[in-house]
C-alpha cells in the first residue's frame, strides 16, 4: 500500500524508482520469478557483510532502525542496525498482495472461481461510476494491475486525512472495502481495462471482497485457513481493524510530510482498515521468507496456477527489468540475479521479501521510518554483494 511518498520509496526497490507498488511505502507498496532456477550470488555466498553495510547506511541516513534476514542453501543469518530486534514484527504493506492472490488461484485451482470472470460477477454493481466498468474488467486484470481502475490512495482528500498530518486526527477510523472503492469511483479510469498498467491498491481491496463474496467468510480468514496455519507462520497475522501491534515489534516512526524530517510522530498504532487486502498483514522477516520460498517452490499452488502467478505483464519500456505478475513482481538486479517477490509500505514501515526462482536464496527486510532511507539498497546488496556508496 502506498500514498504518493511511500509509493515512491517502495518503487525504488521493485521498480527502480518509478512505480509505486502499493499503498506504497508508506501507505501500501509493491515487489519479483526467474526464468528457471538462478544459483545464489557469490557474494551472497561469501557472507552478508555488504547487507549489513546496507543495514548501517540506512541507519546513518536517519532510519531509527534495520531489520533484514536471509538464507542461503538452508543456513539463515539476521542482521540488525540502530534500535530493532532480529525477531520484531512489522507492518508488511503491499506484501499483503501477494497473499491474496494466492488465495483467487487456490479457489480457481478448486473450480469455485475463473480469474477471467469479470468483476461484476462477483460484486455487482460495485465497479461503476466516471466510467469504470466491472463488467468490462476482469478478476486476473485486478490482480496484476491492467484494470485501470482508479486508486483510492491517490485521491487528495483521502491522502490528505490517512497520509498527512490529518492521519493524527483519524488514525483509528474504520474503512469499510465499500468506502475505500468508492473514494475510487468518484474518479474516471486510468486506461481501458488491459490496454496498459498502473499499480492501484483498489484493485486488491476488490480481490478481498471476491474472496469474501466466493467463500463467504473475511478475507482474511482465508489466507489464515490456506497459508497462515499450513505454513505454521506464527507471527503473521491479518489485524482487520486492530490498531496494536503484536509483540515482539520495535516503534514506527512518520513525518506525515512529503520530504520534511521533523517533526517525526510515532506512528505505530492504526486501523489498518485503511489498507484492507492492499496491506494489513502483520509478519516478521522469518516467516515472510518461509511463504515465498514455499510459495515459488510450488507448495501452495498448483503448476496450472503457478505458471498463472509467474506470467508476467511489463510495466513500463523505460523498466524492462521489472515485471508483475499476479500479485507478486519479477526483476533482474545489476548484477544479473533474478527475484520474485513484493515490497511493501505503510506509516512508518518500509518492507521488502525476495526470493531466487529456486527458493535457495531468500531476504526480507524491514526499515521503520517512511521518509528517508534505501531499503532497495539491502536487496542489492544480499543478493548482489554491493556496498553503499559513502
């Protein structure tokens, strides 16, 4: 999930700095397969120093604190820099994405949905208005942004009340899908639904609502009942409208501000609500890890579906080295290594889950603080070996 400014930060990991990928970085953000299994850099190999260099870079441009852990070949390491524990849960952002669509190709595995079913079918009448249309935009179109579908988080007011200073006023406000939809529909469409593709977090609140509406229970329910508990990920969660977080987890911390760097607010609590199936979830670098190798290796999905995931939709000519998938992200990094995987944001919370094709090379990372930093750079660095520049 992102709004403007934290869609940019997230960007920068999955998309070099020109996509948002979610409610972005701060608000809910984005993500990466590989064309057959790729071998762990040799760098990597080597150790983590680089990582922990990046980890340390971060920390001296003014991030309160650093989390990352990575496993190469089965051997885990965490590194640590600035006030953060190796164990501390965070808020995930737009890696809640790639969850969900897990979920639509489970259920279209069992015959209970086609991802080519228009949208309408299953929420009628919900996609209308300025000239949005769910009976011309499909279930798959939602799922790898070609729906153009406007995003309610780059809607002025919303930004304004749930990114600005105004979040002090309504950090825990309720959001029900249907308002965060409709904040959308007040606008016209980006593009004809699969003429182009633009990241918009509405496309994956209405993925949560055709789960709810093809199984008849909370989203969320289903990606506990089908990943939580299978994988036993036991500090991953989908809060709904909880506003604490869970222990162990370090403080979150915000300016509220495009660029400023004070005042810093303590952002931690919120209604998550705000973010719904675009990203609520709640893990830690463990278990997110755990899910992406599981999920890349074919453990939750089908061969049907998971060449489904992993057919990927080119997001820009000026990117030919980032693509997306459904609900995950492909990307070729400098040194040639490819990655799936999804980055993610919300106040005060900067995250990002990679894995080799294989499942032989996994990071997840997490920064706390949303207006400085370059958690790209710790990506690189696990999986390339490159330092920070000093």
């Amino acid at each position: 999930m992102t709004s403007s400014r934290t869609r940019t930060r997230t960007a920068r990991t999955v998309v070099a700095a020109a996509l948002a990928a979610g409610l972005g970085v701060t608000a809910l953000a984005a993500p990466a397969l590989a064309a057959g299994p790729t071998a762990p850099a040799a760098a990597a190999q080597k150790g983590h120093a680089a990582t922990q260099a990046a980890l340390r870079a971060n920390v001296d441009a003014g991030v309160p604190g650093v989390v990352a852990q990575a496993r190469v070949n089965g051997r885990s390491w965490t590194g640590t820099a600035g006030e953060r524990g190796g164990d501390d849960r965070f808020r995930v952002g737009s890696i809640t994405k790639t969850f969900v669509a897990t979920v639509l190709l489970q259920l279209q595995a069992e015959g209970r949905i086609d991802l080519d079913d228009p949208v309408e079918k299953w929420l009628p009448g919900v996609v209308r208005g300025n000239g949005h249309d769910g009976r011309k935009i499909t279930v798959r179109q939602l799922l790898n942004h070609t729906s153009g579908i406007y995003s309610y988080t780059e809607d002025p007011a919303f930004a304004e009340k749930v990114f600005g200073p105004g979040f002090l006023q309504h950090r825990y406000d309720t959001w029900s899908p249907r308002d965060l939809v409709g904040v959308a529909m007040t606008h016209a469409p980006e593009f004809a639904p699969g003429t182009s593709w633009r990241y918009s977090n509405t496309n994956f609140v209405l993925a949560g609502m055709v789960i709810e509406k093809v199984t008849g229970r909370p989203y969320g329910k289903a990606v506990e009942n089908r990943i939580i508990k299978p994988l036993k990920l036991r500090s991953t969660s989908v809060p709904g409208t909880r506003a604490t977080m869970p222990s162990p987890s370090s403080p979150a911390y915000s300016t509220l501000a495009p660029g400023a760097a004070t005042p810093v607010h303590d952002v931690s609590e919120l209604n998550p609500s705000l973010a719904h199936a675009a990203g609520e979830m709640i893990s830690d670098s463990a278990d997110l890890q755990t899910f992406y190798r599981a999920l890349l290796k074919g453990r939750l999905l089908p061969k049907a579906e998971m060449r489904e995931l992993t057919t990927t939709h080119p997001v820009s000519p000026q990117y030919p080295d980032y693509r997306y998938g459904l609900g995950i992200s492909w990307q070729k990094l400098s040194c040639g290594t490819e990655i799936w995987g999804h980055g993610g944001g919300i106040h005060g919370s900067l995250s990002e889950a990679y894995t080799t094709r294989d499942g032989r090379h996994t990071l997840a990372a997490n920064a706390n603080a949303d207006w400085t930093g370059d958690t790209a750079a710790i990506v690189e660095a696990e999986f390339c070996g490159t330092e920070p520049k000093k």
